[in-house]
C-alpha cells in the first residue's frame, strides 16, 4: 500500500504506525494501540533479555488474543488495499 500511495519502496523498518501513516491508512485508536503493541514483538525477538521477558509473557491466551487481533488487522487491510 506504500508503494501504491508514494511509488516508492517502504522503509526496512518495523514500526507499523509509521508504516500505516506513510501509507496513509487511517487507524482507529484501538488500531494504533493493536499496532503499538505488535510492533514490539519484532523488537522482542532480537534481544536476548527483552526476548525472555516477551516469552515468559506470551501465555497461550496472550498469544490466542494477539493471533486473532492480527487476523482482523489482516482482514481488515486486505479489504483496504481492494479500495484503491
């Protein structure tokens, strides 16, 4: 979607708020709090004490809420992108 809006490549990072605004899709709150969150599980898999603490955290229910919130953020953008 960033390449559609800019024509450019996206940015080799991983922050999806900054990624979502370059590719000027409007997110609720509570997506911007999903996509907050999500963001540091790429920051926690590179760091060996911030990836045990991550570990330690992502219990199965953690771990089945955060499944199916990235669904619904997949869905949801699937069906944004068939709009432009």
């Amino acid at each position: 979607m960033i390449i559609m809006k800019t024509g450019e490549l996206a940015p080799f990072i991983h922050d999806l708020i900054t990624l979502a605004r370059l590719a000027d899709i409007t997110v609720s709150v509570e997506q911007a709090q999903f996509l907050k969150a999500i963001t540091a599980f790429n920051v926690a898999g590179r760091y060996v004490d911030i990836k045990y603490n991550f570990y330690k955290k992502c219990t199965k229910e953690y771990t089945e809420k955060y499944y199916k919130i990235c669904k619904e953020i997949f869905l949801w953008l699937e069906k944004e992108y068939k709009k432009k």
